[in-house]
C-alpha cells in the first residue's frame, strides 16, 4: 500500500526509526517486508517451465493461471501484472493483521496510512513484531486479536505476486483470494474497511460461483455454496452479538458491572458458536478465537468483512448480475459520504 518513491526511500531511511512522515519505524517495517516480497517475485510461466519445479506446484500454478485470465476477461478486474509472478516466502503468512477495540466499545482502532488511508487493522510483516504491538495494546486495555494474512493487495501500485502463504489453500480459495485481492485494486476507498472487504468478498463470491460453472465443477460449486450457508449462520450469530454488547455498552453502568455483564454476554455467544460447530460436524472457523477467549475485537473483523456483503448482493441483483453496471454503481457510492454509503449497504451499524 506504499508508493514505488515512498518505497524506495524507506529502504534507504529504515535504520533512522525516529524520522517522520512515510519514514516512521512502522512504515519501514511495512516497506521493507513489501520490498523482500516483490524481490522473490518470479514469472510464473518461468515457474511453471523449470524443471526444478515440483510437479503439484506446477500444476496449481497452471490452474491459478487460468483463473487470472478469467478474473480480468470475464469479470472485469484489472488486467494488469498482478498474479502474474510467483514469490515463494517461505513462511506460513504474508502479513499479521492486528485488530483492537476499546474494552467496552465493539467499534474498531484506526490507523491511518499513506495511498491506504485510514484502516481497521495494523499489518506486520513479522509475527513477532505483531504480537508486540499487541502486547502492548493489551497492557493499555484495549480487546485485541491477531490473525495471519495468507495475500494482501497493494492496490495496483505494483504488481503483486501469488503467494507461496496462499497456496496450502485449495485450488477453489486459490481463485477465491485473486479475485477479491484484485477487486480492492478496481474500487477502493480510502477510510472504509467495511466498504472495501465486503466489495471485495462480493466479487469474490460471484466471481468464484461464475468460475466454478465455467470449469464444469459443478460438485465443486455445490460445496461452495454449502460453506457459504454455513459461513452466513457463524456470521449471523457475530452480528447479534455484537449488537448486544452495542446496546450493553450504550448503558449507563458501572465499569466492573459493565465487564461482568460483557462477559456473561461473549460466554453466551461462544457456546452458540460451538452448537452451530457441531450441527455442522464439530469443526469451525472460529474454534482458535474461542480458545483465546472470544472478545469485542473478533466481532469487530468479521463485521468488517461482512456487515455490507447483503447491501454489495442486493446492489448486484438490481443490475440483474451485469458486472460491469454494478462496478460503476459500487463507483457512484464510493463517492458518497461514508454514513450515505453505510445508511444504504450495510447492516448491524
């Protein structure tokens, strides 16, 4: 999310962590860790013609080709030289994502960024560096929650690669994160995290449904489909209770009356998600959150990807599933105020 310039100087400022502006020690961090990524970046016809080359790295390259070429003839995304190149990184994640809130507010920290703008979450390139800041966040009061990033765009000031942190994923959410990563590079705006993830997961779901069917994969799209029914139950329960702990909070209490009652509130939400868990054969998404101990920053991420999704598929719908229509109306209220755009999309505000 850093200009080449920007880039280029923070590679030569990095030991001076004092200076201001783009040259802060955490923008030096992003920058460098952005720089290590684009220096292993490989064509992937390269990769896929060595015969150094495992043969399963080849053939998911092979396929992930494929869905780049879709992504841009067939649903309108950038045709540009993103996912184009190959970087092995060599490690589990790309990035480590920190989210945080007060202790009684489920309403997300910003942090604010040059191109980015203001966002819901703060990203390390280490994960030790991340859990720090955490830490310290913690010691401060704040409800906090770390998650490893497998891909990430930087919206198309340069050429991102795939990822080898993406590839563990199957050849399904392979494609999946391509599109969504390229649609934040087609609208993005500044300041409004839940604008553009739920933007991004609707071009993602429509563009893998689309996908699915052109490949003939229709078991494939079938079990998609199922997991997103399941998916839209977990969230649904997020949602409630994160309007709970809103109107608790709303309250007139005493801090330590507050607390307990919040408590009692997550417990309540925790065992719903482990009931949900188990009519759908024991195994959930969420089952590490629930370990930690549920929080308001859980609720907080999965709202910022998913509160608008329903506004993005009703606006999609009302352009009879014309992508391009739909991007420029997603254009239109990209240009609106953010409460204009949030009174008409998004839900759970």
């Amino acid at each position: 999310m850093l200009t080449e310039r920007c880039l280029r100087l923070l590679g030569l400022i990095a030991p001076l962590a004092t200076l201001a502006g783009c040259g802060t020690l955490y923008l030096a961090q992003a920058a460098q860790g952005q720089w290590r990524v684009l220096r292993a970046r490989q064509p992937i016809i390269r990769v896929v013609q060595s015969p150094q080359t495992p043969p399963e790295l080849r053939a998911r390259l092979i396929e992930l080709r494929d869905a780049r070429e879709f992504a841009s003839r067939e649903l309108g995304l950038p045709d540009n030289g993103s996912y184009r190149s190959y970087a092995d990184i060599q490690r589990r994640f790309v990035v480590w994502n920190v989210v945080a809130t007060p202790a009684l507010s489920v309403r997300p920290l910003h942090w604010c960024f040059p191109i980015a703008g203001c966002v819901a979450y703060r990203g390390y390139f280490s994960e030790r560096r991340a859990r720090d800041f955490a830490l310290t966040l913690r010691s401060r009061g704040y409800d906090v929650t770390v998650g490893g990033v497998p891909a990430y765009s930087t919206l198309g000031h340069f050429a991102d690669p795939v990822l080898s942190s993406m590839l563990p994923y199957g050849d399904t959410e392979l494609a999946a994160m391509v599109f969504h990563e390229l649609a934040h590079q087609l609208v993005y705006v500044a300041g409004d995290t839940e604008f553009d993830e739920a933007f991004a997961v609707t071009v993602e779901q429509v563009g893998l449904e689309r996908w699915l069917r052109v490949r003939g994969r229709q078991q494939d799209l079938e079990l998609y489909r199922a997991q997103r029914a399941e998916q839209t139950e977990f969230v649904a329960l997020f949602r409630q209770g994160r309007e709970r702990l809103a109107r608790l909070y709303r309250l007139q209490l005493e801090s330590q009356a507050m607390r307990q009652r919040k408590q009692i509130l997550l417990d309540g939400l925790s065992s719903d998600i482990r009931a949900l868990g188990r009519k759908y054969g024991g195994q959930t998404l969420y089952g590490e959150w629930l370990k930690e101990g549920l929080n308001n920053a859980h609720l907080v991420s999965v709202a910022s990807y998913y509160d608008c999704v329903p506004g993005f598929e009703w606006l999609l719908a009302q352009q009879h599933g014309d992508l391009a229509a739909f991007y420029a109306a997603v254009r239109r209220l990209a240009g609106r105020p953010r409460a204009e755009r949030h009174a008409q999309l998004c839900t759970g505000r």
